[in-house]
C-alpha cells in the first residue's frame, strides 16, 4: 500500500487533512449543486439523485473527518474513508454512463475531476488515519 508523507509534497498531514476536509465542504455542496441543475440537463435521473444523495452523506463524512482531525481521533475518520471509496466507485458508474448516454459535457468534466481529487485526499487521509494508529483494511 501507499502511505503518503505529506500533502502536496511539503504540508503536514494534519494540516492537509483540514485543507482536505474544508476543501471536501465546498466541494460537495458546490458539485452537489452543480449536478443537481446540469444532470440529465435540469431534471436529474435517478442515477444522479442517487449520487446526490452519496454526496450528502460524503459531506456529513467530511465534517466527521475534520472533527476527527482536529481531536486526532482515527475513528471519526474512517467514516470519510470508506464513504470516499463509496464515491469513487459510484463516479466510475456516471462518468461511464455519461459518456455512453453523452450528457453534457461539463457534467462529465466535474465527475473527472471529482474522481481524481478523490483518489488523491483519499490516498491523503489514508495516510494520517494509518500515521494516527487506525485499523489498516487495505
């Protein structure tokens, strides 16, 4: 497994994981809004509401992990970690099915984005959760 020593090859884990977490915040309800108007050109399916709804609860796992981070306690962000696997997997599901149905194109420039922000803080957050003494899963 990769274990990050620091953030953007200079910051502290710690501190990256709060630029993380804040990041993470903005992100969700920024995207969040983003999809819910563009999706499926103003009428989100139900493949997009289902994301939309892993989006709110990513955004609830965000504010764990910055709780987590701030009191140094690996439980609180594992919920982050697994719900960002979670968002990966299912950004892999739209980004294929957007391009097959060929939805607009910004839709799908979000969700490459998201995807790759995501295995980065993921890789991140790893890193501190196994730096704080978490349970190692992967």
């Amino acid at each position: 497994m990769i274990y990050l020593q620091y953030c953007c090859f200079f910051v502290d884990l710690r501190i990256g994981t709060f630029i993380i977490a804040a990041s993470e915040i903005l992100m969700d309800i920024c995207f969040g809004i983003l999809i819910a108007i563009y999706g499926e050109s103003g009428t989100p399916d139900l493949c997009h509401k289902l994301f939309l709804a892993f989006m709110i609860l990513h955004l609830i796992s965000a504010v764990c992990l910055l709780i987590g981070a701030i009191k140094l306690r690996p439980g609180c962000m594992l919920f982050y970690i697994l719900m960002t696997m979670v968002k990966i997997l299912a950004m892999i599901i739209l980004i294929i099915s957007d391009i097959i149905l060929l939805i607009w194109i910004p839709v799908i420039i979000i969700y490459v984005i998201m995807f790759v922000l995501g295995i980065y803080f993921w890789f991140v957050t790893y890193s501190f959760y196994a730096a704080l003494g978490g349970s190692l899963f992967i």
